[in-house]
C-alpha cells in the first residue's frame, strides 16, 4: 500500500510525458492527494489522461483541491473515483463544466445526494453546452434516490435533452422512485444519442 510519504515520493520521479496514473485502494489521505494536486496544478503533468484514484478516501476537503488542479491536466481522457466518501457534487461539477478533453467519468459507490447529484450533472450540461467530450457516465450505488431525488433526476433529464455525446449512463442501484425515474424519462424523449442506459435497482 502506498501511504501519503509513498505518493510523494512518486510525485518527484513522475516526468511530464506520464499518461497513465492508477493509485487505486490506497489511502494516500490529504497529505497524499495535496502532493498529487500541487503536481498536476503546477502544470507537472499535462499529458495525463488516465486517473483512477478509486478507493483513496477522497472526501470533500481533497475533492475541492483534486478538481481545481484537473484542470491543469487538459488532455485527461478518463477519472475514476468508485468507492469513497463523495458528497458534494459541485467541485467536480464545476471542473467538467470546463473541461473540453474529458470523456468517462465513474464516481459509483460513493454518497451522493440528489441534491450534489443535480450539481454535478449542472456542470455536464454547461460541458455539452461548452462542445466538451463528455460520454460516458457512473454514478451507480449512490442512494441518491432517498434525498431530494427530483433534483438530481431533474439535472439529468437536462443533460439527456441536449447532450449529443453522452452515449452510457449507469444509475444502477440509486433507489430512484416513480416520480425520478418520470423526470429522466422526459428527457430521453427526443434523445437519440445514447446507446446504454442502466436503471436496475430503482423503481
């Protein structure tokens, strides 16, 4: 296991031209992702364009500083974040809003609410809107469904009125009701872009 002291010592070896970067199920802390997020917000490492930091411990303190610093990693092609404690969806919100390059973007198992689950899909929308690459899309086992589910389904029906690049979408296991599974349901009226959409586990 690579501990917060391992992931600095990784930042000072990894050269510019390193495009893939996996430091799943290790729990690097906040002094380990303050290490990864000074390297990639120095502008360290702009050619990478695969992170997976599942299993990390990111909680809201690490995911302000991780989603500011993403933003200095313009070609990132794909961000994994499964298992942590995630509840706030706008910081990431807020980063793929800008972000023109990214495409996949995983955050299942996690602890959004519907509320932070409208935020985060308020900043995909402004990504579609944006010409951003946005395509594929898991937020499966967040329960998001038994907080202010309206919000969030809401935001995503948005996001499938208008996204022409959005083509797989997991929202699996969210213990979404009639009336959220209704509300996404609207915006898949006139969408013909996306290939897959999961809905099992909800009602």
């Amino acid at each position: 296991r690579i501990s917060a002291q391992g992931v600095g010592a990784l930042m000072g070896v990894l050269n510019w031209e390193t495009e893939l970067l996996n430091l799943a199920r290790n729990d690097i802390g906040i002094k380990g992702m303050r290490c990864l997020a000074g390297r990639m917000g120095e502008g360290r490492l702009p050619r990478l364009r695969s992170l997976d930091l599942s299993s990390t411990g990111i909680n809201c303190t690490t995911l302000v500083l991780l989603s500011m610093a993403l933003l200095q990693c313009p070609y990132l092609l794909r961000l994994d974040l499964n298992h942590n404690g995630i509840q706030d969806g706008e910081p990431l919100g807020e980063m793929v809003a800008e972000h023109t390059h990214l495409s996949r973007l995983s955050l299942n198992n996690n602890y959004l609410s519907g509320r932070a689950v409208g935020a985060f899909f308020e900043g995909v929308l402004q990504n579609a809107r944006n010409g951003g690459q946005i395509s594929d899309i898991g937020i499966a086992w967040n329960g998001f469904g038994k907080s202010n589910a309206l919000a969030g389904a809401e935001a995503i029906a948005a996001v499938l009125a208008e996204s022409v690049t959005l083509y797989h979408l997991d929202l699996s296991y969210n213990s979404l009701g009639s009336d959220g599974c209704a509300a996404i349901g609207k915006g898949l009226r006139d969408n013909h872009h996306l290939y897959g959409l999961h809905l099992v586990g909800n009602s």
